[in-house]
C-alpha cells in the first residue's frame, strides 16, 4: 500500500502532518510552531510512522529498544520505500524560514529514500 505525507503551514504557525493512503487520511499529528521545526518535524514524523507501522528505523521494535538484525538485505528506513511522495501546502511565503526548513527536511528524505532503495 504507497501512502503519501502531506504537511500544511498555516499563517497562525498551526503545523498538521498527515499520512495519507490514496484520497483517504489514515493518521495525523498536530502541533504548534515555536520556532522550533527543525527540531520536532522528524520527531513526530518518526512518530507518525512508527504509529503506523512504517518506523524510520528498521532496526528499532515497538518498544524504541533496539534490536539487532542479521538481514543484511533490509533496506534503511524501514518503511519508507511505502511511501510514494512528500507534499508542502502552505499558506506562508516560500522565503519564511519555516517553509524552507519543511523543503529542505522532505527532499532530504527523499534523497535517503533514493539511496536506500538503490542498495
């Protein structure tokens, strides 16, 4: 099943991070910007994932322990290659430092998406 993950901005810093199975919205978080996206964007899409059973880390069980794993075959990033797409709606201005750290923070997974499915 590809699934999407769309994150909307709005002008009153309210941020909603939603994954999304075809038109139909599986699951979301959402939270209050505080100058502080870099920090809390991939903790809670690592938390989103995860709730979904699609964690960052295939190397971590539900339990956040970490557990070792002898398929040297797994791809890194768990279940990211389910993903088909990452997508910005915003209503602030491309320039706002919120929207370029959303940018630069998707297509930086995008870039890890690539090079886990190559290997």
């Amino acid at each position: 099943m590809q699934m999407k993950i769309i994150l909307d901005i709005s002008k009153n810093s309210d941020i909603k991070l939603s994954l999304f199975s075809k038109k139909r919205e599986v699951d979301s978080i959402e939270w209050q910007d505080q100058n502080d996206l870099s920090r809390v964007l991939l903790v809670n899409l690592d938390k989103l994932l995860i709730k979904n059973g699609l964690g960052l880390d295939p190397h971590t069980n539900s339990s956040g322990k970490n557990k070792k794993n002898k398929n040297k075959s797994a791809k890194i990033g768990g279940g990211l290659d389910k993903i088909s797409g990452w997508q910005i709606m915003s209503e602030v201005p491309q320039k706002w430092t919120t929207y370029r750290i959303a940018d630069i923070t998707l297509k930086t997974l995008k870039i890890g998406q690539s090079a886990s499915s190559a290997d």
